[in-house]
C-alpha cells in the first residue's frame, strides 16, 4: 500500500497545516486528502509545492507498506 506521510512529517515538526498551506500555496482542499492519507492521485504541482515547503524528498512524504493482506497472499 501506497501511504502518505505528511501528517507525521507536520506533527514531528510541529508545524500547523495552516502554516503549510501558507508556505506552500495550495489549497486546503488539495491538501486534505494528503493530511488524512485518503488521496487517489497527486498532481505533479502539488507534489513539487509540498517538498519545497516542508524541504524534503517525494520519499520522505510518499512511501510503500506492505499490507497484511498482501503478505498473506490475499
């Protein structure tokens, strides 16, 4: 499974979404799904503001997990 890291990324910062948003310029609606790892697909854009806001790499707020079910073969 394909998870993003960005609340993780803001509460070891401790750093607000507001402030995210500020820094970054997208909008909340963009940013929502990310915060709460619910999104289907990322605009390149978005992907770009996020890193350079929060100064990291697409692997640091993007990664991979197996799943239990995929371990099980299921």
């Amino acid at each position: 499974m394909i998870k993003c890291n960005l609340s993780t990324i803001l509460g070891s910062r401790r750093m607000t979404r507001t402030k995210l948003l500020r820094e970054s310029g997208i909008s909340l609606t963009s940013l929502k799904p990310f915060y709460d790892d619910t999104w289907k697909g990322i605009r390149r854009e978005t992907l770009d503001a996020l890193c350079k806001a929060l100064d990291c790499e697409v692997g640091d707020l993007i990664c991979f997990e197996e799943s239990k079910q995929e371990t099980n073969g299921t």
